[in-house]
C-alpha cells in the first residue's frame, strides 16, 4: 500500500498530476482542491494517497492531506458514490464545510459538487450524520515550535515533507516555523520546504 508520496511536481491535467519520486513517475487522480495545493510544475510537494483496485482498473488517488483522504474513504463507503463522485465532492466542498453540511443534514450544501443530485445528496448527509463529527475538517493541532498549526495545514505537510527527507521531527519543525516567520502565514508549501530546507541544512 502506497500511503503518501514526497516528490516533484512533475506534471498535471485537470483531475490528475504525476509526482516524479526518485526519477519513477506517479500517476494521481485528485480533486481540484489537491491540485491548487499541489503548487507549481518543478516544485516539491507530498501528496497524500489511496490505492483503489477493481478487476478492471487500479488507480492511485491522491490528496493534500490525510483529513481529505479520511473523508474520500468515508464517502466512498457511501453506495452509488465511487471515486469520480467522491473526488466531485471534495472539489466542492472542504473538508470543514462537508463536516458541517454531514452534521447538520443540509443536503443542499453537498449538491453544490458536480454529478450530485438532491437524492444522492440526502443520501450522503443522512448516512454520515452520526460519523461527521468524529471525523476532521479543521480541528486538531500540529505544534510547530512555540506555535500551532492546524493538521493538515500547510505547515503541518512542509515539517512532514522535511521528516521524508531524513530530517528529525523537532528539527524539521523548528526550521518550518523559522519559514513561516520569514515567509508569512499565506506561503504556498513549494515556498515554505524550500526556505525550510535551506535552515534545516544550515
């Protein structure tokens, strides 16, 4: 099972990018969301991912973090919502506004992600009511030296890219938020493990 991938950003289509690891390329279907988190063609980046295999098809899916890919396998477990409809939603919809819609029923909000009809809306809210609220979409902490950062933020994914990188976890974390005291709290991910790499080394 391939569970997250850390490399270049080798190329991307409109639902999909290539993750160049170690000169092996890395075929990822994503939602539009992902792909924006992604960052720039050249660029470091580390993708979260889901090994989905069928007796016609076997695909890798990628994510920007490990709440989206949490929710991606919740709803997916959902009948009539396969891989297309799920990554739809999460297109749509963050990962805190799909919590939200679950928790409060409001099928309508989910409807707002291409090939989701009302039935299947109310479908998806009725079944994940009572799972939403256990499951992220903004809460939990990742501590980045003095400070905290929400999981899966930016932050958290840099300090985790460098720790892929061989760099130990406090030291990764310390050379991340040196980062984002230089950088500011609005870097792209590409940005922050590069200043963050360049401390961590020096």
């Amino acid at each position: 099972m391939i569970a997250k991938l850390s490399g270049r950003l080798d190329s991307t289509g409109e639902d999909w990018a290539i993750v160049d690891v170690g000169g092996v390329g890395y075929l990822v279907w994503c939602s539009s969301r992902t792909l924006a988190a992604l960052g720039s063609v050249g660029e470091f980046c580390t993708v979260h991912t889901q090994m989905q295999v069928s007796e016609t098809d076997m695909r890798l899916l990628g994510f920007a973090d490990s709440a989206e890919r949490d929710w991606f396998r919740l709803l997916t477990g959902v009948q009539s919502v396969g891989s297309k409809v799920a990554l739809a939603i999460l297109s749509a919809l963050s990962t805190g506004e799909l919590r939200e819609a679950c928790g409060k029923g409001d099928a309508a909000m989910v409807t707002r992600a291409n090939g989701v009809g009302p039935k299947l809306a109310a479908r998806i809210v009725n079944e994940l009511k009572d799972k939403a609220g256990g499951m992220p979409g903004g809460g939990g902490s990742f501590a980045i030296g003095a400070a905290a950062a929400p999981a899966g933020s930016v932050g958290a994914d840099a300090a985790s890219a460098l720790e892929n990188l061989g760099f130990k976890p406090a030291v990764a974390a310390q050379a991340v938020a040196r980062a984002l005291e230089e950088l500011g709290e609005g870097a792209s991910e590409g940005d922050l493990i590069r200043v963050a790499l360049k401390k961590a080394a020096g």
